[in-house]
C-alpha cells in the first residue's frame, strides 16, 4: 500500500508548513507524493504559493501534487440520497428549504468523507506516499474516532438491517420513509467505516503529532497522544515547531523566551521519549513556496528518511506468562502515558469486548482470541502502561457467560 502520513496537532502549530515540507522532500527524493489537507480552513495551497484543486489531484512540481479535500463535492459524489431526504424531512416539518439544506449536512460526515478520499486515493496505487494536513486536534481525533464509534459494531450493523426491512414493509402506508437509495449510501457508508477503521490500524499509516514549545501546546499534545495509543494507532514522530534560535545578537527580550522554551524542549523530551523527536528552528522568512519548504524540511530531518516509518512500537500487546505445565496466564498492555495522580481508568469487560474510559475518552476493544476463555485478573498501572492480567479458566468459556461482576474494575493511577 501506499506509505500515509497523518500530521496532527493545536491549531497554530505548523501542520500545514510541515505537512508540506515533508511531502516536498519525499517528492525531490522522486516519490510520487500527494500532500492533502482536510482543514475546512485550507492554508496548503497558500503555504505552496500555488491553486491547488478541490476535487482532483493538482500537479505542483515533478513528482508533487495537491489537493484540497472539498466536502461539499464529497457530499454528492457519496452521500446525496441521503442529503436529499434529510432536506425533505426538515422541509416537510415547516423549516425554510435553504436552511434545511445546511442542516442536512451531519456533523462529523465532513471530516468522514475527507478521510474516505485519503483512503481512495492510497488505494488507487497511484502515489508512492501521501502527506495529509489535518484540521487543529480535537477535530482530528473525532475524525479519527468516527469510524469505529458510528459502526456501532455488530449491533449497529444489525439495526440498521432490521430498519431497511420495516421501511420496505410500511412505505406503501408513509410517505416520509427513505427510498432504496438512501439505505444503499448508508449500507455503503458502513461498509466504507469499517475498511477505514482498518485503514488507520493498517501498518503503512502513521500519525506525528505537531507542537510548539509552550505550555498549552505540550498540554494537548499529552492528551493527544493518549488518545492515539488508547485507538490502538501509529504514532512515529513528535515534531517539535517554532524554535528561537539561540543568537547573542536577539536582545533580553528573546532571551527570556528562549530560555522558558528551553524549559519546554527538555519537558518534550522527557515526555515522549524513545518516540522520536525531530526539531524545527523558526525561520527568519515566511516559508512560502517550494524552495522554502525543501529547506524547512531537510533542515528538520536531516539524513533521516521522511517517508519512512520512525518508530513501530504498538500501543497494546499482549505478554504471556505461563510456565510449562502450568495454565495460561497473559498480561494485555495498554501504553497510556500522561494519566495523572488521582486519574481514574475504568475497565468493563462484557464477553469478548473490554471498554476502557480514561476520562472523558471512552473505548471498546475487541479481545485476543487467545483471551476469550481467560478471567480478568488483577490490573496495575506502571511506568505509563496499564497491564490487565488474564488467566485461563479449564473447562469453561468466559465469552458465552453473563457479564461477571468481578470483570467491572477500577484502576486508580499511581
């Protein structure tokens, strides 16, 4: 599959000039690179200093080519039968057409057919790689939640299934029931859901996360980053944007901000290690155009491969235990850096599934088949990882049972 970079962070941070820089390096390195951005905000094609379209590739230079993700277009390419009877069903009800036009439009669907075209697009075999610029990070990491949570799993699957089948029976009586065509898009949608949630887990996609140093920016980027390891995604890179340079020459002034970012830098490193971390000094210019952004990103990764994958430690694994002769028990490791004192994770296990809520971040996993006749054991939270033992249980099996209440358990952070 095509090699897919996701670059993600605050808003502010550089995502954009980074996100372009790397896709102009790999292009200068004779890949055949597509940079993409999902902003409702599109900035690329100001920081390439050139029109890029919103509904197809735009060549650029040799090897580089852009494109602005127009949802809009998206929407009635994909999704128009079932924009169309939404309009209606708003219009039937008495609210102005127009404006039930902007209500059709779900929240949330915008960002789930920008990630669809990446998909399409790293399918098609055309490009050797493709760079994505995301929107600021609480908006990427919905986008990147959404095809799990909206698949509903096999009982969001069922329901909609047993919906069609009534609406085919009772549409001959209403009039307001959707047409053939609206369940085809939906069913598709699904389908699409689910190819995008393996999509993202797949081992060519990876996320680098983008910050300054300042306190606000570190602050997101822990929580960020807790996030993508709860999703069980790849997380290669943290890039580090908008560093003074140290110069004798800037004055008190600069001084003070140099030295609190100092501060800062040694807080990133000591945060996200061994992940690596690679540095970007502010430039004197606007990074504007092709030749500036070859040099932002030869200068911020050196010999170091962009199209490569950095780093390849998974979120969650699984350790076993057992000696010869003795039954089988397993250690599932969950990597969740950044849970604080006093930080409560709460683990619920039902059947085959775990759900796991670290504060307002919820998530339901689906178990190791290895596991499915083992019993949640004791659980303890160390150096940054959570570890969940699971015995096995001779004679029985823990995925056909009632929900146990001792499978309910708190962990409090140390």
């Amino acid at each position: 599959m095509t090699r897919v970079i996701i670059y993600s962070g605050k808003g502010g941070t550089g995502k954009t000039t980074l996100s372009a820089a790397t896709a102009t390096v790999l292009a200068r390195m004779g890949r055949r690179t597509l940079v993409l951005s999902s902003d409702p905000a599109h900035s690329l094609a100001d920081a390439l200093g050139v029109e890029i379209s919103r509904d197809r590739a735009t060549q650029i230079a040799p090897c580089l080519y852009g494109l602005e993700v127009d949802t809009i277009y998206e929407w009635r390419q994909n999704l128009s039968g079932f924009q169309q009877f939404v309009t209606s069903t708003y219009s039937n009800r008495g609210v102005e057409r127009s404006t039930a036009a902007e209500l059709a439009n779900q929240p949330g669907l915008d960002e789930i057919l920008a990630l669809q075209r990446v998909m399409a697009e790293a399918q098609s075999g055309r490009w050797d790689a493709i760079v994505l610029d995301t929107a600021p990070t609480g908006n990427t990491l919905r986008l990147l939640a959404y095809p799990e949570l909206i698949i509903g799993g096999d009982a969001g699957k069922k329901f909609f299934k047993v919906y069609r089948g009534i609406a085919n029976v009772a549409r001959p009586f209403r009039r307001d029931l959707p047409e053939d065509r609206f369940f085809d898009e939906v069913g598709t949608l699904l389908e699409k859901m689910e190819q995008l949630a393996n999509f993202l887990l797949s081992p060519e996609v990876s996320i680098r996360l983008v910050l300054n140093p300042e306190k606000l920016p570190l602050m997101e980027t822990r929580r960020a980053y807790t996030f993508i390891n709860l999703y069980g995604l790849m997380l290669d890179a943290i890039m580090v944007n908008k560093i003074l340079p140290r110069r004798a020459d800037l004055g008190p002034y600069f001084d003070y901000w140099v030295s609190l970012q100092r501060g800062y830098l040694a807080d990133i490193d000591s945060s996200f290690m061994p992940t690596p971390i690679f540095r970007t000094v502010l430039q004197e210019g606007e990074p504007i155009g092709i030749t500036a952004l070859e040099e932002i990103g030869r200068a911020t990764f050196g010999d170091t491969d962009p199209g490569a994958l950095l780093f390849d430690e998974r979120p969650i694994w699984l350790d076993q235990w057992n000696d010869e002769g003795e039954s089988g028990l397993f250690d599932l490791c969950l990597r969740l850096p950044f849970i604080g004192d006093g930080d409560t994770v709460d683990l619920i296990r039902n059947g085959t599934d775990l759900t796991i809520t670290v504060g307002r971040l919820q998530r339901t996993i689906a178990l190791p088949r290895i596991l499915y006749d083992c019993k949640l054991g004791k659980h303890r939270y160390e150096d940054g990882v959570l570890r969940l033992e699971f015995h096995e249980v001779p004679g029985g099996s823990q995925s056909e049972r009632a929900p146990d209440p001792a499978d309910k358990v708190r962990v409090e952070a140390a």
